[in-house]
C-alpha cells in the first residue's frame, strides 16, 4: 500500500529515515545533544510524560524538547488512558515546539501494563479506539503511535492496525514483539511488515535494528518508511550518520575504539550533574555500558570489569585498558555487537 509521507523533511532527500526511540532516563536533553554531535536521527521522540488526575508535563522532558539545539523534529510522547488527562496534557504539550503528540502503547514493564497504560493497552481495543478518538480529535497537528505486535499474541494487532487508519494516525512505530516478550525472543519482522502493508501511514520499523546493514535489510523485508533504533544508539551513537550514509550507497564511517573511549568521555560529562559525586554517577554511567560493552570486546570482559569497579578512577582505568592501550585505539568498532556479550535491558524502549 502507498504510504503518504506526512512527516517532516529528512535531513538527507533519498536517505531511509530514522527516529531514535523513546527510552526513560536515556533519552533526555544530554543524550539528544549528544547525538546532534554524532550524527542526529532524522526525528527524535522524547521519554514518556506521565499523565494521571494531577500530572502537569515533567520540565526535564520539556527541556529536552525546547534546548536540544539539534535542528532536528521532537515528538512528545504520552503514557495514559484517562481520556479527560490525555486530552488535557495534549493540548499542553502542543503549546510547545513539538512535531507531534506520540502516544505509547508498548511499554513492557508489568508496573507500567498492570496499570492498563503503555503495551496493556494492547489488551482492550475498545479503550484503544476510544483514546485515538481522543486524541484525534485535540491534536490540531500530528498525531502518532508506538505499539507492539500485541499483549500476549497478536490476536488484536489487525483490529488496531485497522483502528490507526480509521483514525488517521500520522506516523506508526511497530516494535516486532510482544509485551509479555519484553526484550527477548526475535522481532517478528512478519509483523511488522503486515503493519506498513495494512496502513496509509508511514512505519516505522522498531526492534533489533543493531546496524546500518541490518538497517537496509529490515527497510527491504517489511517495506516500512524508516527505522527506529535505541538500544544500538546507546552503543553506537554513530548509527544514524551509518544509516544515513549506507542508504545513498556511501562508504560508511568506521569509528574505532579510541572514538569509543571519547564518547564515553563525552557520556561522562554530558550526564554528570554538578555537586554529584563522581563514584555516585558511575552507577548511571553503568547504564549506558551495558550497551557500549556489547562491542568493545568478544570476551565480555570489558562488562565484567565495569559492573564490578565502584571507583570512577578505576573506571576510566578499566577503559583505557580496553580501548587505548597499545594499538587498541585505531582497532575498528565492531559493526554488530558481539555474540554472546548479553546487556541488561532497562530501558524503554528499543
């Protein structure tokens, strides 16, 4: 089916487009500014704003939309199901510079579906059809989703697919599991490709998308708009640059790990807050090498040594030994990460 492109410009025309997903603690105003030195997505789509009886939009998130200095598109995104707080926190947000209002329906953490909001929604169809009419009706500008392929199975997707083109959602990200998945198991990328058939939108394609080549490879077996990555632009904040360039048939750059020890360095200080002592942030910092440690060695040691040192001088030593030592710097960065060197997912969503 042919999609109408109803989304901003990409900053390359002929380029496939990519977004960077939402994922709590991860993808604020350091992290969006970080990536703008990187080599942006193509759109940005902001951690959720929490909406219940007495929410008002978290002013970190609202940072993250008004000084992120990128140039590139935000969409706010909401998680909720009190139709009266979505409609009223939609029309609050559309007061700011946003692209569009996103609404989450895939979050996977049982605190957050057990509370019928994010993936649970994905249980009630009706619920889901009464918060697009909603929404369709208070967003002046776009209005877009991020879903799973379903709670349990996917017995409802086709009903919820049908739902986003009666309601004329703008832009649909589909993340190719299940809630009740998590993070585990393959993407279903089956799934997703009935979505980018079934809808007028543009799809974007959620879920495992680890490189520029698996990139190219998901665009041509679902035939989605774009692609949307997290955790790989944890690891790989080069990965949009890589996509961008990839996709018009460049050579793509090949950062080493002597750039990955400078932007670990860049991590450091983007996300440090002052007054905060340097062993207390380690702990944060952790969170991010869970992912970058998925390519610095195929041993794993690298994560072994990191999750055990509580000392922040001791840290930094731990990455010199991995990335600088020797002739370690101008080793190339592995394009995938290595098999068998698992992360600890903790981040919505990827």
């Amino acid at each position: 089916m042919e999609h109408p492109i109803s989304l901003p410009d990409p900053l390359s025309p002929g380029s496939l487009p990519t977004a960077l997903a939402p994922m709590q603690d991860v993808t604020d105003l350091p992290f969006m500014r970080l990536l703008g030195k990187y080599g942006a997505p193509d759109y940005f789509f902001t951690e959720y704003f929490r909406v219940h009886d007495h929410s008002t939009p978290e002013p970190h998130i609202l940072d993250s939309i008004l000084h992120h200095g990128t140039g590139r598109p935000v969409f706010a995104q909401m998680i909720g199901e009190n139709l009266e707080h979505l409609e009223r926190t939609a029309r609050l947000l559309q007061k700011y510079p946003i692209a569009g209002v996103d609404l989450n329906m895939g979050c996977p953490a049982p605190k957050v579906y057990k509370k019928n909001v994010g993936g649970g929604l994905l249980r009630d169809p009706a619920k889901v059809e009464a918060i697009f009419e909603t929404l369709r009706g208070c967003c002046d500008g776009r209005f877009t989703v991020k879903m799973r392929i379903g709670f349990q199975d996917d017995c409802h997707y086709q009903e919820i697919l049908d739902l986003v083109d009666r309601y004329e959602v703008d832009c649909l990200s589909i993340h190719g599991r299940t809630v009740k998945q998590m993070y585990r198991g393959e993407v279903d990328y089956d799934r997703i490709g009935l979505g980018c058939r079934t809808v007028r939108c543009p799809v974007f394609a959620n879920g495992n998308i680890t490189s520029a080549q698996k990139a190219i490879q998901v665009k041509e077996h679902t035939k989605c708009y774009g692609v949307m990555v997290g955790r790989s632009a944890i690891r790989n904040p080069w990965i949009f640059r890589q996509i961008r360039e990839l996709s018009l048939g460049e050579t793509p750059y090949q950062p080493t790990l002597g750039d990955v020890r400078v932007y670990i360095d860049d991590l450091w200080e983007s996300t440090r807050k002052p007054g905060f002592p340097d062993n207390s942030h380690l702990s944060r910092m952790k969170k991010f090498l869970n992912f970058i440690g998925q390519g610095v060695d195929p041993d794993g040691q690298f994560l072994h040594q990191v999750r055990r040192t509580r000392e922040a001088d001791h840290f930094f030593e731990i990455c010199d030994n991995f990335m600088v030592t020797g002739r370690l710097a101008e080793k190339p960065f592995t394009t995938e990460p290595y098999e068998g060197v698992i992360a600890r997912p903790n981040h919505e969503d990827r």
